[in-house]
C-alpha cells in the first residue's frame, strides 16, 4: 500500500513512462480486458468472467492491431493470473507492453537500456540517485548506464550452476535451477539481460536462424528481480498453431482445457517482423523506491479491500 | 485436501500419515515457468524440519487436528496427565512432548492440548499465567548499582529478570510466549 507520496512517484512513473514513448512517436492502446478466448499458456490460469476470460496479458489484441498496420503502439493496463501471490506476484497486476515493427528482440534490449536510464533518472526516490545512472537499492548502487550485461540462457545454466541447460530440460527441472541458482545473480552490480532461451520455453517468440533449438527470447533483470521478457514475434501462423497445440496439450494432460485463437492465428502474416516486450510496473514502482515486496509498490494489495 | 496454492506460513498439512506445519514459505514464478512453492516445515510430532519445493498439481491431505481444553492434573515420573473438562477422559504427554512449555505449567492450569487423531501432540499454555517467587535476593533500598532488573525463580523452577521491587512469596504474571514479566499481581 502506498502513501500519498509514494503515490506521487508512481504517478510520476507512468506520467514518464508515456511520455517517453509519445516522444518517439508510439501511440497508447486500450485494448479489452474481457475476452472470450486467449493465448493457450499452460501456466498460466485465468480468471474466469461469466462467459469471457480476464486477459492474461494484452498480448493476443496488441499484436492484432500491428496486424491491422499500427507499427509503435504501447499499453499500460491491468492483468490478471489466477494462484499468483507472493514477494513479487499479486493476482491483478499492471504490466507495460509494447511492440515495435521491423525490430528484433536485440533492439528493443537497446531500448530496454535507454527507457529504464530515463526512468532511473526520473523517477527513483529523491535521494536514491548519484549523478552517474546508479539506482540505490537496499545497500548498495547498480550501475544502469549503458551496456548492460547479456548472457545467454545455456551461458548462465554453465556459470552458475555449472551444468548443461539441454540436460536440465530433460530432466524437467529448468524453473527450480533459474529460481534458486540463476536468478538471484542477475543484476546485483548492472542490469542483465538473459537471452536465447529453449525454444519449447518461448511458445510465441521466433526461433533464431544460427541456433533452431532457441527462440529469439530475453529475460531483463535487476537486483535478481525479473523485470521483463521481449522477444521476437513468431508469424508464422503454421509454427504459432503448432505450438498453441502443444501448450494445449499440456494443458489437457493437467485437466484444463483451451481453444485455438483462430481470428489471432488467420491474421499473424499481416504482422510481418516486429519485437515486443511486457514490464512488470509494479516491480519496476517496488526497484526505484527500494523495496523488496511489490505490495510496497502498489496503491493497494487484495488483502485490504 | 489442500493443493499448493493454498501454501502459506502457518498453514498445517499431513505428508506421509504425519501432521506438518509451514514454517517458511516464497512463491516463485519464472517468465513463462511453472509456479514453484517453496516451503520450510516442520513435523509436530517429532519437530524435525525440512524444505521442500511443490508444484501447482501437489495435493496434501487436511490433518485430523483438534484442540480440547483441558486442566493439568499432576506429574508422574516424565508423564504429565491432564483431564478433559467437558468429557473427564484422562490422557497424558511426555516431558519431551511439552519442552518449554514445562517452565510455566503448574497444577489446575487450563490449557489447550492438540490432539493429532486419538493422540495427543502438543499443548497452548495460557498467554498469561501467574506464578509464585520461591527465590528473590531482598530489594536493597537506596541500591545504587544502577541495574533496574534482578533474576528470580518462580515455582516452576523457571528464572526471569524482574524489577527489583518483588519478593519472595510474591505472586507474578509472566508472559508465556517470551518467558517475560509483565507485573506484580495482588491474590
């Protein structure tokens, strides 16, 4: 829960957030938050809203309206998942999410680097800035003046918990190891940005042309905090119902059950290149004001409504 | 049953026929990953502890747990018997099953044991509890030595610092979850 003035520096952040992207000629969407049918992600849960779903994230209708020839649109809405609480996870959350055409997603880390330099500069508490691009947080000062660290996902499984990522991913425990041996890591002395991740973990982003066992994936962290995930965009609608099939599947074998968002595949192609990229606000909100526990972060949890 | 989205510190579960409490719990969710329930517990029998981490589809059975009131009634070698009182069925617990909770339990004290089934495990003392001082140094007044407390024992064999003003014989309530004094009570 914040106070008046942690308010202010919320407000402050989006009033930044949008400005910058209006600077460089993005304009905002508003895309529906009921819908009737969503993106398959197994694990994901949505809210049910009589008939229709609480999006998961605006994902499916932003990257339909690239298909119908927007080119730099970006959205700060609310999302919903259901079974989410924790230190970093409320149920309802406000994410930022933006797409921009003809990039990939090593362009949008550039941008990644020049937005949160901005948003540092702006917004971080009064006192919580030094003049060179250092955020203060908790006890000590991470660097977030350009470059930013960039590891590849099998690099990080090699260094920090020294074993082979294709081997984990048999073994089918690849979350738990990024939990507790790779995440914490991350961004302790600048931000980094993990990337190139297994394919079967990126049900929407294209997989890379040198190395067809990644897709063209990044994660940004900060103070071992995961901020936010881009990717290239898939759009190939034969590839894209492949993969919703297998998301599908999983969820079938967990006994759930999902459709085929068949109005989202039939206009992918119009799509062509584009990268888009999620950013959890409220994380961001938590980091700049040098708290560890998104609650801290936003104007209300849901324990006190 | 409980699944794992029902985790949280205090929650109480039953893994392998036996009754555990969450200690420690940190929901985790990588990008596109699966929720992992990271949990610390303990088992409330034995009291060992370990960690484990659960996934979405884990599911625990509820433990049969109830609290009875009951009145401690006296000790026999290392068995402590006490009665229900609203049945008079009479059960006991080992030395090693009430630990701490030794150093405030006297004779007719009401407290709440925890049955686990038919078996008794644990017992809630009184949050306050008002006990006797065998042991006291006499208040020197016009002590300058600059220390407002002094260590005493009370009836139950148990020491604590309190104000240098009470005595012998004295009647004191302690406060059961910190083993502190609160004040000087008149009987």
């Amino acid at each position: 829960m914040l106070t008046p003035e942690g308010l202010r520096q919320r407000s402050d952040l989006l009033r930044a957030i949008r400005l910058y992207f209006f600077e460089r000629d993005y304009i905002e969407v508003d895309t529906p938050l009921r819908l009737p049918v969503l993106i398959p992600e197994s694990n994901l849960v949505p809210f049910a809203s009589e008939d229709c779903f609480l999006h998961t994230s605006p994902e499916l209708c932003m990257k339909r309206l690239l298909a119908r020839g927007c080119s730099r649109i970006f959205q700060i809405c609310h999302c919903f998942r259901k079974e989410e609480h924790g230190r970093l996870h409320q149920s309802e959350f406000t994410l930022l999410e933006w797409y921009h055409k003809g990039w990939n997603y090593f362009d949008l880390m550039g941008q990644c680097e020049e937005l949160l330099c901005t948003l540092v500069h702006q917004c971080s508490n009064a006192s919580g800035t030094s003049p060179s691009g250092q955020l203060r947080w908790r006890d000590r000062w991470i660097t977030v003046t350009p470059p930013w660290d960039r590891m590849t996902v099998a690099e990080a499984f090699e260094r920090y918990a020294g074993m082979d990522v294709n081997e984990v991913l048999r073994a089918g425990n690849f979350d738990e190891i990024l939990v507790t041996a790779i995440e914490p890591r991350l961004g302790q002395e600048r931000p980094t940005f993990l990337y190139d991740y297994p394919v079967e973990l990126g049900s929407l982003a294209r997989r890379s042309q040198k190395n067809p066992a990644v897709a063209e994936r990044f994660e940004l962290y900060i103070a071992g905090v995961e901020l936010a995930n881009g990717f290239s965009e898939l759009v190939d609608p034969q590839e894209q119902r492949l993969r919703f099939l297998r998301e599908m599947e999983m969820l079938h074998v967990m006994g759930k059950e999902a459709a085929l968002p068949e109005k989202f595949l039939a206009e992918l192609p119009l799509i062509g290149e584009a990268a888009g990229i999620a950013l959890g606000v409220d994380r961001l909100c938590m980091l700049l004001r040098g708290e560890t526990d998104i609650s801290a972060a936003t104007p209300f949890i849901f324990e006190e409504l | 049953m409980y699944t794992a989205s029902d985790l949280r510190k205090g929650l109480k579960i039953q893994i392998d026929g036996e009754p555990y409490i969450v200690t420690e719990f940190d929901f985790s969710k990588p990008g596109k990953g699966q929720a992992l329930y990271r949990t610390k517990m303990r088992n409330m029998i034995t009291g060992v502890q370990f960690t484990q981490t659960y996934r979405s589809n884990d599911k625990f059975d509820r433990p049969n747990l109830e609290e009875r009131n009951m009145q401690f009634l006296y000790a026999q070698d290392d068995e402590y018997h006490f009665m229900d009182t609203a049945s008079f069925e009479q059960i006991f617990l080992t030395k090693e099953q009430l630990g701490d909770n030794l150093s405030f339990l006297i004779d007719n004290m009401e407290v709440q044991v925890l049955f686990f089934g038919d078996r008794p495990i644990d017992i809630t003392l009184p949050t306050f509890v008002n006990l006797e001082v065998t042991v006291a140094d006499p208040w020197a007044k016009g002590d300058t030595s600059g220390s407002d407390t002094k260590p005493v024992t009370v009836q139950t064999g148990f020491q604590l610092q309190v104000p240098p003003f009470v005595e012998q014989g004295d009647k004191i309530q302690i406060d059961t979850r910190t083993g502190t004094y609160i004040t000087r009570v008149k009987e």
